[in-house]
C-alpha cells in the first residue's frame, strides 16, 4: 500500500504541472484563436474597402501582413489543440489513477476492519473454548472423586476430595486423585 501512495504523491505531482500547463496552453490556444478570428474580420474588410478604393502600397503591404499572420495561425492553431488535447489525456490519465488509489484505499479499510473482527471473534472463541476445557476438566475430576456422599460439601468448603479409585500414573506409581476447586 505505501508503494501505492508514494506513486500517489508523485502523480499528484505530475498533476498539478500538466493542469498548469494545461491551463498556460487554453489561455494561449484562446489568444490565438481569438487573434486569428479578428485578423480574418479585419482581412475582410480591408479587401472590401481595397475593391471600393484604388489599391494602395500601404493598404497592399498590410493585407499580405494580415494574411502571413493568418496561415501562421493557421499552423499554430491545430498544434495548440493537439497539446491541449494531449495534456488532457494524461490529466484524465491521473485523475483516474487518483480514482483506482481511492477505492484501493477503501478495500483496503474495509478487509483490515474485516480482519480486525475475524480477530477479535477468533479471540471470543478460543476464550470460551479455553473455560470449556476447564469446565470439562473440573467435571472429569468430580466424576474420579465421587466417592462420598458430602461431597458438594467439600467442593463448597474447598475440602480435600480423594478419589475413588487409586491407579497407577504412567511410571506405575500409585496416585491419589484430589480436587481443588476455586470459585
């Protein structure tokens, strides 16, 4: 997960420079394009007075300026728009990988409150499976000393229990059994 965050911190990065050179492109991509459309009117007027009025050097020298500035735009126009174009790509490139580390990032909450509770449940049960094992074992121990009749009595009063029956422990030697019960 940190690798992901740290390529986060990275493509937030790259981000914010392609959104500022996104933005430098549409204001200078908007310029022009609002340039070329004022030189086109100016253009057309400028041949509409040049047919009405005797053609001038002057007036001659500023149309071909007019229309040199017009084919350069002409030019510069579609490039523009494909650089804008193409830094929006990546911009829409990172805001979807931002989108991915979201929802990873969520997953990733959700399985470790998952795992958190599969955790705490596993330990619920081992503690109930642990105070069964006692219980079994005290019940066990009941059944091989009930030899007298008092012997609730003796389990209340935490009095020495001996067992029914004497056996032999694994190296054969004799073992009495006895109860200690702690309520």
């Amino acid at each position: 997960m940190s690798k992901a965050e740290k390529e986060n911190e990275v493509n937030e990065k790259k981000l914010a420079e392609l959104e500022d050179r996104f933005n430098q492109k549409e204001r200078e991509y908007l310029s022009k394009r609002l340039t070329f459309e004022v030189y086109e009117e100016q253009l057309k007027k400028m041949l509409q007075a040049a047919e009405d009025v005797n053609d001038g050097v002057d007036h001659h020298i500023s149309i071909e300026r007019f229309q040199r500035e017009i084919k350069e735009f002409s030019k510069e126009l579609p490039k523009l728009k494909s650089q804008i174009d193409s830094i929006q790509v990546r911009i829409d490139f990172f805001q979807k990988c931002k989108d991915e580390l979201k929802n990873m990032e969520a997953e990733h909450n959700k399985r470790e409150r998952d795992v958190q509770l599969a955790t705490e449940e596993n330990i619920l049960k081992e503690n109930e499976f642990i105070r069964l094992v006692k219980c079994r074992d005290q019940i066990r121990q009941i059944y091989r000393c009930r030899s007298t009749n008092d012997l609730p009595r003796k389990i209340f009063y935490s009095l020495p229990v001996k067992a029914k029956h004497i056996g032999d422990d694994k190296d054969g030697n004799q073992q009495k059994h006895t109860l200690d019960f702690k309520l």
